[in-house]
C-alpha cells in the first residue's frame, strides 16, 4: 500500500521534480521551460495518475490489472494510466513515476537519472 505522503516523496526524488496545484489535485512536475506533469494526485487519494505511451500503458496494465489501468477518457487513450496506491507496491511505482518523467523532461535531463 502506497500512502500519499509516500508517493509524494517519490515524486519528488525525481530529479528537477517539484509539485504545484492542479485545479484541487497536486501535480508533480519537472522544473523545465514548459513545466511538464508527470503525476498528479486527487484529494481522495486513491489513485494517481501518470502519462506514459500507448504502448507502456497496455504493456503494464496487462502486467499489473489490479494496479494499474487507463484513464477512462480521451486522455486514456493517449497514454494517461492510474495507478491504485491501496495496492500499488513500492518498486512498481518507482518504475510507473520514472516513465512517466522521463516522457514529462526534456532529453537533456534523462542522464539525472543515471548520473552520467
């Protein structure tokens, strides 16, 4: 079980990676030009959202269906995918909020997350 507080700290172990509202969600966000979201969080915490590709959406909501499923709207279908922390673990977030920020930050900051 991922509390918010958890996913928040995560989110912002992300290099560059600040949070800032949402209308009344929190977003994360890489501190670039554009200031892109790479998670947001609702107030009932029981799901997160990401944005990932099509094709990482199909692939991890076929690997985890409990955990993880597409936004059911237009922004679904390009990629948006929830996360439900209730039974979300660790290592699987870890790995959901990298993909997600590294589609969110410009390319010259993908080596932040290596080091190199």
């Amino acid at each position: 079980m991922i509390k918010p507080e958890q996913l928040r700290a995560e989110a912002l172990k992300l290099p560059r990676a600040m949070e800032r509202p949402h209308f009344d969600w929190a977003s994360f966000r890489v501190d670039a030009p554009k200031g892109k979201i790479f998670c947001t969080l609702p107030p009932h915490h029981e799901f997160s959202n990401l944005f990932l590709t099509p094709e990482e959406q199909q692939m991890l909501c076929a690997a985890e269906p409990d955990i993880l499923f597409p936004v059911p709207n237009k922004w679904g279908e390009k990629g948006a995918t929830s996360i439900r922390l209730a039974v979300c673990d660790l290592a699987t977030l870890r790995s959901a909020l990298t993909l997600s920020w590294r589609h969110a930050a410009p390319a010259k900051l993908h080596a932040l997350l290596t080091g190199k």
